[in-house]
C-alpha cells in the first residue's frame, strides 16, 4: 500500500521552538514502507517500486506485520566512519540485476531510519498528532543493523544544527508537534539545509536548457542551474558577449573572468558540486 509523503518547506536559518520536534535529515532518498499481511513493499516519494533493491528491507522488526505503513529515509552508513554516503546510496538504487543486488546486499547494505508511522494494525493513524504517532513508532518498531528509529529532539533546532555543522551532516528538519500527517507539502515540516560554499569562476553556458559551466581551481566542477534571479541572469549575459572564446554544439565557452559565490550539499568523489545553488556574483 502506498500513501503520498508529507513533503519539506525550506527555511534558510536554524531555530528553536517549544512548539516544534527537530531530527537529523538523513541523507539518502524518501522511502515508503508497506506490509501487508506479511508481504513488504518499498516505494519511493514518486511511487517507484524498489522492494527489489534493498532485500535486507525485507524482514522489518515490527511488533505487527498485518497491516503497516512507516515513512523514513533509506541510507548507506559507511561501517568504517559512520557517515552517510549518498552516492554509494544512489549505487545501490539504480541497480536492477539481481547477483548485483545480492552482492551491495552483502558488501554495502543500506539502513532504513525511520520517522513516522501512518498505519499500523488496520487504523489509519495520519490524522493523530506527531507526537502521537511518534509514540506508536517507538513502541512498534524495533531497532537492529538495518532499521532505526530517527532521533527527536524537542524544541532546542539551534543545538541540533550545530552538532549536524559539527559532523558535517545534510541538515535538520523541524516538525510541528501536533501535525496531521498529509500528502503534500506543508508549512508544518520544514528543512534547513547545512549548506557548503565555493567561489568559482564561470567558464561558459549551456545553449539550450539554462545553465552557466562552474569551474573550480581550474577544472569543472559542474553546472549552475539553480536559484539564479533574472537580473543576474541579464547582467551575465550582457558580460558574456565581450568574453566568448569558442563554442559547439551545446555550450557557448567563455574567458573565464566571471566569478561567483555558489551553495551545495557536498563534493562528490569526482570533484563535482553536487546540486549547486547561485548565490551572488564575486567582483
């Protein structure tokens, strides 16, 4: 059975609020899991199946199997550090042979944190308050290598997103306690991401589909597609006339004098930004 994710609003500051519960944000993909008489299935926030990816999912330490449905995030934690790799994450969710699963299985296994529970037992329990439903959880679900309950920590975000700052984790999220569980996105659950920053310089742009080439101690480091205003836009352009060197069939390259400030989650192994945000121009 699947039921719609609640989804986050964004907030750019940590706070603190006696009214909100503050947790960790995991970083790997939303999962939804179901089980159903005894019969687990796995989905994504879009619906994609992927009960076939993540096998050691299978077996959830719940009191009651007949009839659940928890809301959570899957991860890889590296055994050696303890940090989350999302990219050995997304390994592990694009693959479809089943010897290559059974082997990630075995060598890179994956970790369901749990955070909320919308059925258990036959009732539907998205209308009781977070709080409520948090208690059930806790309650229900137990915990071994591969299933957890998410840390709650009641109003003090500011702490938390310190100790994330500290460990170099994604960021927190801050839920109302008295929220209904619904379907969409909602003002009542909000992240804060724990962003890094870079200064790059902008090597060239993408013909077709917006994007400026960022390039980082004189190599790329990917693609600027985000959180760009249309004034910046309009005055890059009118600089990018005077500057171009070369172009081909997809991209316009530039003498690279342009630089500019950018936000992202982390580098990835291959020295790439990874989901990179304008932030201003650098003069």
């Amino acid at each position: 059975m699947f039921l719609s994710p609640m989804l986050l609003t964004k907030r750019e500051t940590p706070f603190s609020d006696s009214r909100y519960l503050f947790e960790p944000k995991i970083d790997g993909h939303r999962l939804i899991l179901s089980i159903q008489d005894g019969s687990v299935r796995l989905y994504t926030r879009h619906r994609t199946e992927v009960t076939k990816q993540y096998p050691e999912l299978h077996d959830a330490p719940i009191a009651d199997t007949t009839d659940v449905v928890l809301d959570g995030e899957v991860a890889y934690v590296d055994p050696e550090t303890g940090a989350i790799d999302f990219e050995t994450m997304m390994e592990r969710f694009h693959l479809r042979k089943a010897e290559k699963i059974q082997r990630a299985m075995n060598l890179k296994p994956v970790h369901f944190f749990a955070f909320d529970i919308l059925r258990y037992c036959g009732e539907d329990l998205r209308g009781k308050p977070l709080t409520n439903r948090k208690e059930i959880l806790n309650g229900v679900l137990g915990s071994n290598e591969h299933f957890s309950a998410v840390l709650s920590v009641p109003g003090d975000g500011e702490s938390l997103f310190q100790v994330v700052v500290d460990r170099d984790l994604e960021g927190i999220v801050a839920k109302r306690m008295d929220s209904v569980y619904v379907g969409k996105r909602d003002e009542r659950w909000i992240k804060v991401i724990n962003y890094t920053y870079a200064d790059v310089v902008i090597s060239g742009y993408r013909k077709g589909d917006f994007g400026w080439l960022a390039q980082f101690n004189g190599r790329p480091a990917g693609i600027i597609e985000l959180a760009v205003p249309a004034i910046h836009k309009q005055a890059f352009y009118g600089v990018a006339r005077g500057i171009k060197v070369a172009e081909d069939k997809n991209f316009v390259y530039l003498d690279p004098r342009i630089k500019a400030r950018v936000r992202f989650r982390n580098w990835t192994r291959n020295g790439m930004l990874r989901t990179p945000e304008f932030v201003d121009f650098v003069v």
